[in-house]
C-alpha cells in the first residue's frame, strides 16, 4: 500500500460555485482520498422518501474528475427532524432519566428498532446508488460511534432488550443471580421482568450489573454496524468498509467491534485529548507543557491499540489540522505539530492521514474548529504543513513488523475497575498509561493485544491493569511464559472473575499460580499519602495504590519490600523463574520502581533500550525509526557513523522528526 494523504470535506456546507474549486486544490496539495457524506441525510433525503441525489451526484463526478478517490459516510449519526418528529422514541434517554432531545448529533437509541429500520433504508438507497461508482472506493459507517455518551441510553426499549440478553446469557433466573451475587443487599429476583436498569439507583448499583449492562450496549452498538456493514458490502461490492473510532474512547468492545470491518480509522485530536487525559497527578504541568502538541504518549497510545485491533495497517480518518472547538482550552498547535503527527500516525502503522477538515465551517456549532483552508478558502497554517508533507510520503516504507514487547488490554477489565475504583485518582487508563509511557521513554516500540490473542511472538508481556482475568487467559499467558516470555503483572490484575465477582482464592486469581503470590492487603492512596519500598538496593516513593504479597512457591524472589506502615516488612515486588521465561508482579504504583524494573526485564529478554531524552520517542516502522522531538527546544541525536537520513538530520527542530535507517 502506498502511504498517502486524505481529507474530509462537507460539500453540503457552501455553495456550488465555491466548492466546485475545491477538487483541483485538495489533488494540488496531494491529497488522494476525500471523505463526504457522513452528516448529510437530511440534504439527501429533506422529506420522508424524496431523495436529492443531484448535489452529491455532482461532487463525486468532480472529485473522481480531479483523479481523487471517495470514501462515503453513511449519515446515520444525524437522524433529520421529520424522521424524529415521526418517531420520537429513536431519541434516546440519559443517565437522569431524560429524553436526549434533537439539534445537535447523535441522538438515536442503538435498541430502538424503527432506527434500525431507518437507517437500513437510508444505507440501502446510498449504496444503490453510489455502490458500484468508479470514485467510491470505500465506506465509513455512521461516525464515531458512542461519542457524547451515546453508547448506553436508559429507555424502556433499551430495558426490554437488556432483559432479553439477560435472559439469553444466563437461561434461568437464578444463574443470574448467582453471577450478580443478588443476595446482598436483598437484590434477589424471581423473573426477568423484575430487573430495572441501574442507572436512578439509590446509591451504588450491583457492579456486575453494570457490567452486563455495558456488554449488551456493547453488542448492541456492534450489531447495528454490523447490520449497516452487510448492507454496504451488499450493494457496493469490492469496496471496503470502515469506521472512525475515538482516542481512548471505550464504551464498547473495540476488539469485537473491528471485527466485520476491512480495517479500522481513528479520529486524531491531540492537543484536545490532552485536556481531558493528563493524570491527576502530573496533570497541570503537563496539559502546559504539552498544550500545543498533545502528548506524545496518548497520541501514541491510541494509534497502537488501532493498529492492534485487527493486526494490521490502519488509518486515521480524521486528523487535527488547526485548533479544535471542542476542549477545556484550545490553544493553536505549535509551528510543525501537524508534520509531527502525520509521521507519528505513518510511523505508528497509518497507511492513510486524513485531516479534518478541508476549509473552515462559517456556520453552526464548529466555527471556531480550524481547517486546512480559512474561511474565505485561504490555506491556514496546516496547510502550509501538509505540503510540505505530502511530497515526502513517497520516501517511507509501509512494511509493518510485530515488535517484541506486547502490552494487554481489555475493555472488560477497563468497565471493571472503573466501576468501582477505589481511589480517585485511580483508573484503568491511567495505569495503563503509567507502564506504557515507562516503556517508551526507554524506546520501546510496543504491541498493544487482547490476553485471548496469540502472543506467542512476544519476549515480554506487560499486563498493567487486567482486573477480569478469566481461567483460559491465564493459560494463555502461561504457555508464552513456559515457552520463555518475561511476564510482568501489574497490581489490580486477576482480582475479578468474568462475572465481576472477586475470585475468592484471592488476587490475582488464576494469574497466582504463575506469579507464585496472592495478594494479602491492598492500600489506596490519596494524593499526598505515600509509602516507601526498598527494591533493586534504592528506595522509592509509592503512590495511589499499595497491594501486599503473600509467597506461595519456593522459587519466588522478593525484589522489594515495604519500608513504611502500614505494611512494613511486607513483600512489594516480586519475580519468579517459570519455564523459560519469567513473572514479575509489581504491587506498587511507582513511577522510579517501574522506570527501573522495566529495564531488568528488557534486558532479559534481550529487548534493546535507552532512556530518551524528555520529550523524544523513537518509532520504527519496516527499516526506518521516525525520531520525533515533542518539546520547544532542539535536541542532537547521537546515532552510529552509516545512519542514513531520509527526512531531517541528526539535528532534531523544536517539534522536528528525522527518519533514518540505522547501518545494519
Ligand atoms: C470529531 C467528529 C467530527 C468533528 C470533529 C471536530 O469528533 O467526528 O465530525 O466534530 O470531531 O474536532
């Protein structure tokens, strides 16, 4: 595949004249695909049944005319107002209870079957139509899917459907309450009928209720795009199909989610993202010294689950250009933050940036949102960024190898701890996080994986935070281990069974057996309240989560131990020869601890790293590493004689990338 550039464009947006000159500046600037459509119903369809092809007719003659190639979005995130106002009860319902009125987007009810019907019919007359056109050559569905909680809605329909899933899974009634553990709190049911939903309790709801709620909004929400893929592959055959998910966006099951698409996009908002993501603990030094760029982390972060979900390349569909609308703040990106994501998303596996948007909207809800053009069609600062980008897209490689180091992630776990965190400051990203940015600030390029998926290739195996850990996960991280992966086990992990239930041998459940340790006490921290372990001959400050570790086998090494009350004495960190590999459990939450056993393990498994400078990470991607500098001032790169640059010098720019391939 070659690597190329993109954009989304609204040709509904301005007039005819004006957008007619749009084709031959976006091919100019050398951008191969334009993504229309996906918010257009109500231009398409303005009454129930009369269709107004003419305008989209004429813009996809006029992109294909340029030589570009279109990508269709399917407008099912923006039912019109007569469809509405003819069934109000697509709309869906808060978690107060409220109807989620029309003006805005996304306001449809995943379990409202007069919605399914609709939008089969609308998808169905866009891919007869468009299907076979020679300039179509690939679909999205509907658009981000779950964005502004759309994902889970409370409403009666919603409640019916829930107890049929319910009542699927567990066949009897009492299956479910044995899962839920009903019997606390005098939660027993005698009929499925009985069971509410969860979300105008009291206090607190059953967690594993929540948990069962969130799988069948899950499966809904993939059902219905599942539906929408069959129809699209139906009418419009040898095209691909798509769907734009979200930075760190986790309402549904990604995993599954990927799993009837052809390959899968993501929408790249960094500087927005950062706002809502930066740790409680570093967050404000962090949002300042990265406001103009995002993190690189996050950014990084999200571009290898995406590429993890099905394995292979993927793209991002929309990439931040300019300033966004939408944040806390939003400041402008930095003089060459737009060349820096797009080799950042290339170097991370993306065969296609697009960006978003062609020219800025002068109407409506996103005029403060920057595009490629300004208002009156003037090329803004992005712009000027991706032409000089685009020319030297022909100089990378596409070839995509599987790296050594694999972290896990699950969405259950995710629902899980987040549901009952125990600890403000706690949450599944976070930890997560907390190991990621540790292995690349060593330059580590990093896999991101399901437990359930074939790890065997990998010689070390992070697993941060998998709270659910069920009996066949475990069995699967044993064989990579026995066959000489170097597993490391974060705290939390294992304490759950798949019903929500604790496994009540004791964290980490199955994981124990491996680990050689069961979890004794576990210890949450506010901020400011530490405790300290001594480990590797240094002492270090733990904070937000302490867990205490029981030795069950003979052949477990203390690494650390706790220096401070209220578990002092007690064993912090351990590790354990298995097979030919080794486990590491790390019960602590710190920062030093981790920037140091890390590299103990990389060493093992003969995986190479140094620490970077702050603010640099390397990428690699087939022969080349993109070195990208995310701070304002340059950095040097001491790189062996023989290094062959094929973008930028040893000389990194303040938000400079040079791509090099190292002397073999
Ligand atoms: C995305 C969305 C786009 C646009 C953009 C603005 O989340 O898909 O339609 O709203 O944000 O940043």
């Amino acid at each position: 595949m070659p690597l190329e550039l993109a954009v989304c464009d609204y040709p509904e947006h301005v007039s005819r004249a004006e957008w007619l000159t749009f084709p031959a500046r976006m091919k100019a600037l050398g951008l191969e695909y334009v993504r229309i459509g996906e918010f257009a119903w109500s231009k398409l369809e303005p009454r129930a049944g009369e269709f107004h092809w003419d305008w989209l007719d004429e813009a996809i003659e006029a992109l294909h005319a340029a030589g570009l190639k279109v990508v269709l979005g399917t407008p099912t995130a923006t039912p019109p107002a007569w469809l509405i106002r003819a069934h109000p009860d697509i709309l869906p319902v808060d978690v107060h209870g409220r109807v989620r009125e029309f003006g805005s987007r996304r306001h449809y009810d995943y379990s409202s079957d007069v919605y399914w019907r609709e939008s089969a019919r609308i998808v169905t007359a866009l891919t007869t139509r468009y299907g076979q056109h020679p300039a179509v050559v690939g679909w999205q569905t509907d658009n981000e899917h779950g964005c502004h909680d759309t994902t889970r809605s409370y409403s009666t329909q919603a409640l019916e459907k829930f107890r049929g899933w319910l009542e699927r899974k567990y066949s009897s009634i009492a299956g479910l309450n044995d899962a839920w553990g009903t019997a606390f709190w005098s939660q027993e049911y005698n009929d499925f009928s009985e069971i509410a939903l969860h979300n105008l309790t009291v206090t607190e709801p059953n967690p594993s209720q929540v948990l069962d709620f969130n799988r069948f909004a899950s499966d809904q929400l993939i059902a219905y795009d599942r539906m929408q893929t069959e129809i699209i592959r139906a009418h419009s055959p040898g095209r691909w199909v798509t769907h734009n998910f979200m930075i760190f966006f986790a309402d549904f099951d990604h995993y599954k989610a990927a799993e009837h698409l052809d390959f899968v996009t993501w929408d790249n908002y960094p500087t927005g993202m950062l706002e809502f993501f930066a740790p409680p603990s570093t967050g404000e030094a962090l949002k300042l010294e990265f406001a103009r760029t995002g993190h690189p982390d996050f950014v990084a972060f999200n571009h290898d689950i995406y590429r993890g979900l099905k394995q292979k390349p993927f793209w991002v569909m929309e990439q931040q250009c300019g300033q966004v609308n939408w944040s806390t703040y939003n400041p402008l990106p930095a003089n060459g933050a737009v060349k820096l994501w797009t080799l950042q998303a290339i170097a991370h596996g993306a065969d296609v940036v697009s960006y978003f948007r062609w020219q800025a909207a002068r109407e409506a809800q996103e005029l403060y949102h920057s595009g490629l053009l300004r208002f009156d069609g003037t090329p803004d600062r992005g712009h000027n960024e991706v032409a000089a980008i685009a020319p030297k897209l022909a100089l990378l490689e596409d070839a995509l190898l599987p790296n050594k180091v694999v972290l896990l992630h699950d969405y259950e776990s995710l629902w899980a701890y987040d549901v009952q965190k125990h600890g403000q400051n706690a949450s599944y990203w976070a930890q997560v996080m907390h190991y990621y940015t540790a292995l690349r600030e060593l330059g580590v390029d990093v896999d991101i994986k399901h437990p359930m998926s074939d790890l065997s290739a990998y010689s070390v195996i992070v697993a941060p935070a998998l709270n659910i850990v069920s009996t066949d996960e475990a069995a699967n991280l044993e064989s990579c281990v026995q066959r000489g992966a170097q597993l490391l086990i974060g705290c939390r992990s294992g304490f759950r069974q798949p019903t929500g239930a604790v496994w009540a041998a004791r964290a980490p459940g199955p994981l124990a057996v491996l680990a050689g340790v069961k979890v004794k006490n576990f210890d949450s921290l506010r901020p400011g309240l530490t405790s300290r372990v001594e480990a590797l001959d240094m002492s270090f400050e733990t904070h937000t989560w302490n867990e205490s570790l029981e030795i069950i086998s003979d052949d477990v090494q203390i690494l650390g131990t706790y220096f401070s009350d209220p578990l002092y004495d007690e064993a912090a960190v351990t590790t354990r020869p298995l097979g030919a590999g080794s486990v590491t459990y790390n019960g602590v939450w710190s920062d030093q601890l981790l920037r140091r056993l890390l590299p103990l393990m990389l060493s093992r498994a003969g995986v190479a790293h140094d620490l970077l400078p702050h603010g640099v990470r390397l990428t690699t991607r087939g022969t080349l590493t993109y070195a990208q500098n995310w701070t304002r001032g340059g950095v040097a790169l001491e790189l062996p004689a023989g290094t062959e640059f094929v973008i930028g010098t040893n000389l990194l720019e303040p938000y400079g990338v040079s791509v090099y391939r190292l002397p073999q």
